[in-house]
C-alpha cells in the first residue's frame, strides 16, 4: 500500500531488489525510511528521492527544519502507477534536467549543417519526420547534450548497437558511428 500526501492509499505492483529497493512499473527506485537512512548517513543528499511514506519519513520531515537549518529535503511521493507506461514517460520527457541552451537546439537545423549533400540532406528531412512524429525532439537533445558532454570529458562509448545504427541522425550527433547512408541503412529498422 502507498500513503499519498493527502492520506490516499493505493495498491501498487513493485519488483524489489536485494537491497530493498523497490522498482515500480515505470523503472523509478522507490526507497523505504531504512534505505534512505543509509544514504544520509553517508553523507549524500537524499532530496527529490521517490520515497514510501512511513512514520521516520513523516517525523524527519516534520522535524528536519529544526535540526537541518540551512537545508530542506523534498521528497517525490511514489507516483500513482495509474498511466501506461509510454504516457508516464511522455509527461515526464518535460522535466528532464540537462542546460538550457540544448533543450532549445534546433535539432534539424542542427542537423542540416552538418550534411554535405543532397541524399543526406534528404534523409536528415526524412527522419526528422519520423522523430517530430513521435513526438522525440527532446530525446535528440538530449542527446547532442550528452555527446557533447562526454566528448568533453573524454569518455569512451561504442562503435553503434542494435537497430539505432540506422538513424542517420544519430550518426551526426555522434551516438554512434555507423554510417548508415554508406551501409544503405533504413531509418524504418529503427523507429518502426
């Protein structure tokens, strides 16, 4: 049973982990008082953590402004497993965190600049498309985020895997380094 803040209860299906953790259907870690305890007694921040509301979390909440003065913790009630899976994603696709300047990118613009000629303009266009349908801009963000971040830290990553090597688009931002104009590639092996 889950206790919302506004004292619902609801039943939900989690999967638990060995160390306690519970998963919910929508991948999130939801954590129990005892695991939370943990990692504040090692020194880590434990705000915005989904948590099962229990008695220690009531009374630390209730309490921490006299002990803790110069920090608030605010914890994520476990959401109400209420939605399907892809609507819960798509709603929370909005409060990804990563800097501002990527989530205004214009991705096909972006794109376009790096092509060279026709046939890879045409198939920037083309899976664009396909991307814009899906409603999956913010996915390509964030990718060019995360391309660039670990280019600038050095980080190592693949060569390509599975059928996202077909995206031509993933090949500009550098997800991975398959070209797949050059291997003749269909866009429609990924996003099916």
């Amino acid at each position: 049973m889950y206790k919302s803040k506004n004292g619902s209860r609801k039943q939900f299906d989690m999967s638990e982990t060995e160390n306690g953790v519970k998963i919910n259907m929508y991948g999130q870690a939801i954590l129990p008082s005892e695991r939370l305890i943990e990692v504040l007694l090692q020194g880590k921040s434990i705000s915005h953590l989904n948590v099962i509301r229990d008695e220690e979390i009531e009374l630390y909440e209730k309490y921490q402004g006299e002990l803790l003065s110069d920090q608030t913790t605010v914890f994520l009630d476990a959401p109400p497993e209420e939605l399907d899976f892809d609507t819960f994603h798509k709603q929370r696709a909005d409060e990804w965190i990563f800097p501002i300047e990527y989530q205004q990118i214009d991705v096909l613009a972006w794109c376009l600049e790096k092509c060279k000629a026709e046939i890879e303009i045409d198939r920037v266009k083309e899976e664009f498309a396909l991307f814009q349908e899906r409603d999956q801009i913010i996915l390509l963000r964030l990718f060019i985020y995360l391309v660039s971040y670990m280019r600038k830290k050095g980080y190592v990553w693949g060569v390509g895997r599975g059928s996202s090597v077909s995206s031509y688009i993933l090949y500009l931002i550098g997800v991975h380094r398959v070209d797949s104009l050059k291997y003749g590639l269909d866009i429609k092996d990924y996003l099916k």
